[in-house]
C-alpha cells in the first residue's frame, strides 16, 4: 500500500476496544471510531439522573475514549434496523434478553458497510477470545466475519495470534508479531497493558454497557412484550424502561413510580404522554400509568403512589389525576399497606 492504511474502530467506550485501537494506531495505522446507538446501551443515563450513583463520571465514555486516543468518533442512530436484532435473533438470546452474537454480527456488518462508503481498509473490534460467553467463543468469532460480510477485513488486535492472519497482516499494513494472544475472561492483561501504554483512566469493565444483559430490565421487557401481544418497542418504551419502579396490578396496566427527584424530573417529560398522578398532600413521587384504565383502576393507582409517599402512614392521601386530554382530578386515597400489594405486582 502506497499510501497510509485506514481503519475504522468499534468504540464502545470499555478499555479493550481503546487498547485495541491503541494497538493499530501506533502501528502508523489512520483510525476513526464507530459508536452505534441502539437505545440500549445508554451510558450514563440511569446514574446521571440518581444520587445513589453520584459518584460516577456522568460521561460518555465513547466520546470520551476517542478524545483520549485523539481520534474522531463517527456516532450511527442504529435503533430502526437494530430492533430486528433484539426481536428475532437468528442466534438466539443470552442468560437475559441479549442477542449477543448476533448483536456483534450486526455491528460488523454497519462497520464493513461504512468502511466501503467511506473508502478504509479494515475493521478494527476489541474483542478477546474466550471473553463473551456467545460471540467472543473460538468457534463463534468466525461466524461473525462470515455473516457480517467483513471476512479477512475484521482484525481483533487483542487475540489476533489465536486467530487466523487477517488481510492486514498479510498484506504488510500490520505486523502481526506486535499484535497479541489475549484470551478469558481475566481483565489483569488489558490493565496491565493500560498501565504499559500510560492508559490510567478508563472505564470499568461490568459486562458492558448494554441494558439488554441485565437480568431486572429484560425482565421489565419480557413484561412489556407480553403486555402487548407483540415484540415491537419504540425508544420511548425502552428508555422508560430504565427508570423508576415498575408494577403490573392487572394484565391491561402498569404503573411507573419515580423513586428519587432525579427520576421524578425525567419522567415529568412523558406526562402528556401517559395518564400521571402526583401526591398534593404529602411528598410523593410522580407516577405514569401506561395502558387503559378506568376509574377503579386509576383508584388503585393512586393508593399505590401514595404507598410510596411520605404520607404513607396517613389515613388519606389527596392524589391528583392528571389524564392525557388535559383534565385533572383529587382522589382522597388510602395508602395501601406492603401486604396489599402481592409479590408478582413487582415487575
């Protein structure tokens, strides 16, 4: 190659696509990033809002990671096509509701698509043999180069001498001896390779960022896909997901109860969208109701909210009804006590 070779990087914003970025780039390789937003893996976005995670960098680590490597960082609204991922995985689901290798199939497959659009030679993912326990397994990394359509053009810096020679090694744009062996599921390798290449600050590794591996959510999208009879979401389903606390009292409805001011701010941007109570009485979350109700049912929400009130322990609680056409009414409500609301209420 005549004139300097160019890669595109997956960003996830975790330390091992930022080493394996790293790794490329001191190479003498150009490299840009790659972050698809899929509305699942929203960094950030519950802690940003909670004060039990107040200590978190309220950041973007994607963003964050390429302005540490000096790179520019190309973001892809990827929600549209990527709904077919989470509904109908050729591969099927991991421990939650993780489509992980055909997750990581797609991504390639976006990334191969951009590096011909934009006329670059490789594709660049921090991938680790043996670290995933779907899409990073020896057998399972070459399905993702065959369906993705990316084959030899898909280079894995960190495991890149357990694996085949890729086109870039053979062509000379890398030297495959400067590439590395890593493999497991142990993170001591990529800290220690970090603290090499004076990487200090970085995020820490938790199984990514992805909300579809934690157990509690996909349970609350399991919930919403049987509610409705069918596996379409929109963004706002899912983004709603993630905040608040969540109950099921009857089949048709749901309740969504904020449990701090952050959470409360948030949801206020959905009230024309949903019926929303609020306590006026005593201090209380504000609560969506998301299905269709009727006045014993809307009766009952109101109890539930103000169970989760500082009038709790009250006689009456003066909730106010706001519906979505406007008009609003004060239910006067007994606060139900913990017995009456049934386990499975939780969702």
């Amino acid at each position: 190659m005549s004139t300097q070779p160019k890669a595109v990087a997956l960003i996830s914003g975790g330390l091992d696509s930022m080493l394996a970025t790293r790794l490329v780039m001191d190479q003498g390789v150009h490299v840009e990033g790659l972050n698809f937003f899929t509305g699942f893996c929203v960094e950030g976005h519950t802690h940003a809002i909670r004060k039990q995670d107040k200590t978190k960098p309220k950041r973007n680590n994607a963003l964050w990671v390429a302005e540490q490597l000096g790179i520019k960082l190309h973001i892809v609204d990827v929600i549209e096509p990527y709904k077919d991922v989470v509904i109908n995985p050729k591969h099927g689901y991991g421990a939650n509701l993780n489509p992980c290798l055909d997750c990581k199939g797609f991504m390639v497959q976006k990334a191969y698509e951009w590096i011909q659009a934009h006329q670059f030679d490789f594709i660049i993912t921090g991938e680790v043999m043996g670290q995933r326990p779907m899409s990073q397994r020896k057998n399972t990394m070459p399905v993702v180069q065959k369906e993705s359509g990316a084959g030899d053009l898909l280079v894995r810096p960190l495991c890149a001498k357990l694996l085949p020679p890729t086109r870039p090694e053979l062509e000379g744009w890398l030297d495959r001896e400067q590439l590395l062996d890593f493999s497991g599921r142990s993170r001591k390798p990529q800290m220690a390779l970090a603290a090499r290449l004076g990487i200090e600050d970085y995020a820490q590794p938790a199984g990514g960022c992805c909300f579809l591996t934690d157990q509690a959510y996909s349970k609350k999208l399991a919930d919403l896909w049987q509610a409705r009879g069918n596996r379409e979401y929109e963004l706002d389903d899912i983004m709603l997901l993630k905040v608040g606390r969540h109950l099921r009292p009857k089949q048709h409805f749901k309740i969504i109860i904020s449990r701090e001011e952050g959470e409360s701010r948030f949801l206020e941007g959905y009230r024309k969208q949903f019926v929303h109570l609020i306590t006026t009485s005593h201090g209380g979350p504000l609560a969506l109701i998301d299905g269709d109700v009727d006045a014993s049912d809307i009766q009952l929400a109101a109890q539930l909210v103000a169970r989760y009130s500082q009038g709790r322990s009250a006689d009456i609680v003066d909730v106010e009804v706001n519906r979505k056409d406007g008009s609003s009414e004060v239910l006067h409500v007994t606060p139900l006590s913990p017995k009456d609301i049934p386990e499975q209420w939780y969702i």
